[in-house]
C-alpha cells in the first residue's frame, strides 16, 4: 500500500501536470494563422502565475525530505521563474504582449508537462522508458529557449517601464537601491544562475539515462 507521502506526491504532480497541459492547450491555437502570439499572457498568464507560485511547495518537498532534490536549488529556480511571472510580467502590461512570454510560456509548458508527468508515473512505478528519455533530454533545447529569447528578452524590455515608474520604490528605497538596478543585475548575474541548473540537469541525464540504458541490456 503506498504511503500517504507517496500519495501527496502523485496528487500534486498530477495536478501540476495537468494545470501545464492546460496551459499548452490555451497557447497552442497561437500558433495557428492568423498568428496571435501577443495574446498569450491574456489566454494563460492568470492559470501560469498560479502553477507558478504553488510550487513554493517543491521547495518545502525538498525541505522536509520528501524528494531527493537540494532545497536551495529547488528555490532558486522557483525564485528566478515567479520573480519572472509575479513581478515583472503581471506588473508590466506593456511587456505581456511580447513574442517573448509566448515563448517563455511555451517552453516552460512542455517541460512542465513532461517534468510533472514523469515524476507522476514514476511515483505509481509504470513511467515508460521514453518518458525517462524525453525527460532528460527535451530540457536541452527547452531551457536556453525558455531563458533567452524568453525570460532575459522579456526583462530588458520591461526596464524602461520599470524606471520610468519607479516600481517597488517604497521596498527598494529601504535598501538605498532601485528596483531597475535590481533587475539589472538580475539580468547579468542570470546566465550564471541558469547555468548552474542546466549543468545540475546535465548530471541527472547522465545518472538516470544511464540506469535506463542499463534496464534495456538487462
């Protein structure tokens, strides 16, 4: 009989999965002429804030110990994403428009749908070898894809806004900084961040692609 930790984890990744799918499925017809990429904040922004922001929890998994996962890794890469969503993307209209969050959001669906679809069935022991397969290597476009021309493009675009309102004055202020010098240093620090987990995940291909291999000769 699993066990409830065990439950919580298939319920969760299930619905994170599906939330993504959902997702996908609203951006999708996008792509279909005539092209209306500039609608994809207003199509499924509200439903990708909210899957954002619920995996606070992945942290709090790793945390306690219900995955095998760095809670400070686990952290900054929900940090980097609802800073994205919440802070930049939602706060800025004149950014939600850009060719560049359709494909931010694009290429975090179709990772997100393999990612939580993967843990799922892996979780009920019936996870397909090509699932584990696509896992770990469909990442390898999505994630520079997804950081580039997506979330780095869709920053510098919002710094004119940003200054130009002086967003998040009265937090900022208390640090004797402004939010645009923020973001700028957000912008130059986040290639060496994002490296960081793109050569985590590199790792973990190596390690899971290899027990796979191993099943298959077995």
């Amino acid at each position: 009989m699993a066990r409830p930790s065990q439950l919580y984890l298939l319920f969760y990744n299930s619905v994170q999965a599906l939330g993504w799918f959902v997702v996908l499925l609203r951006l999708l017809p996008r792509l279909v002429p005539p092209f209306s990429v500039h609608s994809s904040f207003a199509v499924a922004g509200d439903l990708v804030c909210l899957l954002q922001a619920s995996a606070i929890l992945e942290t709090v998994h790793a945390a306690v110990g219900l995955v095998r996962t760095a809670p400070l890794l686990a952290f900054l890469q929900w940090g980097g994403r609802t800073h994205f969503v919440l802070a930049v993307v939602r706060q800025i209209p004149e950014v939600q428009s850009s060719p560049s969050v359709f494909i931010t959001f694009m290429a975090w669906s179709i990772s997100e749908v393999i990612r939580y679809s993967h843990y799922a069935l892996t979780i009920s022991k019936v996870c397909p070898l090509w699932l584990t397969y696509l896992r770990y290597t469909a990442f390898i476009p999505l994630y520079p894809i997804g950081v580039g021309p997506g979330e780095m493009w869709t920053m510098y675009q919002a710094l004119p806004f940003v200054k130009e309102r002086d967003l998040y004055s009265g937090f900022f202020g208390m640090f004797s900084m402004s939010y645009h010098s923020f973001l700028v240093a957000v912008l130059a620090i986040y290639p060496f961040l994002w490296m960081k987990l793109y050569l985590h995940v590199f790792k973990q291909r190596k390690s899971k692609l290899g027990k796979v291999h191993a099943k298959k000769r077995a």
